[in-house]
C-alpha cells in the first residue's frame, strides 16, 4: 500500500491488524459510532416531533426492532454496529441496504429509518438529530500513516504532528432524527 512515498489515511476495526509492513509513523485516532432515527416514510412530522429527538442519548437496547438503513456487508461502521447488537442480543429490521455513508444519511433524512454513521460524520444536516447512544461499545480506529521518505517533509511531518496532539476519543456516539 506504502511503495511510493505517500501519505495516507487507513481507518481499521477495533482490533488492529498486524503485517509485516508496519508504519514508521502513525497517529491514532479513535472515533464513536453513530446510529440514526427516523421517521416512517408516510410520516411528514418534523423533526422536534419525534420521540427521540430531544434525548441526548439512547440505549442500545431501545434500538431492539426499529428499521434501520444499513450500508453494505463490507461497511466498517455496519460491522462494528452489527458485532455491538450481537454482543447486547437485539435485533434490528434492515429496511434498506444502501453502498454509501451519504446515501444512507438521506434515506434517513426522507424518513426511511435508522443509520449508523461515525459521530464525526453525522455533519450539519438540520434534518438529522445526533444522539449518543450507551450500553454498547461502539468504537473503531483510523491510523495516519507515511512512507519513511517523506513523514519528516515539512508539510507531511507537521499534519502528522497536529494530528498526534488531537487525539482525543470521540465523546460522542450519534442516533439521526428526520
């Protein structure tokens, strides 16, 4: 992955894995999951209406049988999500199986259901309502890693550095509100 000189971002489950190439230089970050509500699809209520959307936080057990807009088998995010729900016993409905982190924000937004996303990526959508949900462990690691030839480069080896002083955990794990 690291032949030519380069900088890069690898975001990895919880357990990180070990190779025989391993970055000089690295930075870990770690960031919350995230899981979204939303209305029913015939519903026009607006998002201060909704049951949830005043909460600060959720339980992972009130998530037990709500429709969820899920990504697809190879998401990250769903499989940390998914190893959570196992871990805690609850089962979810998948309404909708959707390839992109952006795709299922909107589906969430048009009142589809539930999503899942890393609290970092939540962004400012005013028709999506963060809450952080507990009772689970819902985290995941992203490592910034550069090529030897070029981490003590000015540019590169100042981004690694300010990346390195901000590596304060997530606060935060989101539930979207339509």
């Amino acid at each position: 992955m690291f032949l030519q000189p380069a900088c890069g971002h690898a975001a990895d489950p919880p357990v990180p894995r070990h190779s025989a190439r391993h970055p000089d230089r690295y930075a870990h970050v770690q960031h919350q999951h995230a899981a979204g509500t939303g209305f029913p699809a015939a519903s026009r209520c607006r998002r201060a209406d909704h049951v949830w959307s005043g909460r600060g936080e959720i339980d992972i057990a009130e998530l037990r049988d709500q429709s969820f807009v899920i990504r697809e088998a190879g998401s990250m995010t769903r499989q940390i999500f998914e190893r959570a729900l196992t871990e805690s016993g609850i089962q979810i409905r998948h309404e909708l199986v959707l390839a992109s982190r952006e795709a299922m924000k909107e589906a969430v937004a048009n009142g589809l259901g539930l999503g899942i996303v890393l609290d970092k990526e939540l962004g400012n959508d005013q028709r999506l309502v963060g809450l952080r949900v507990t009772g689970a462990s819902l985290a995941a690691s992203e490592y910034l890693v550069a090529h030897p030839e070029v981490s003590e480069l000015g540019a590169v080896r100042e981004f690694i550095a300010t990346v390195a002083e901000d590596r304060r955990p997530s606060n935060a794990q989101t539930v979207m509100a339509w």
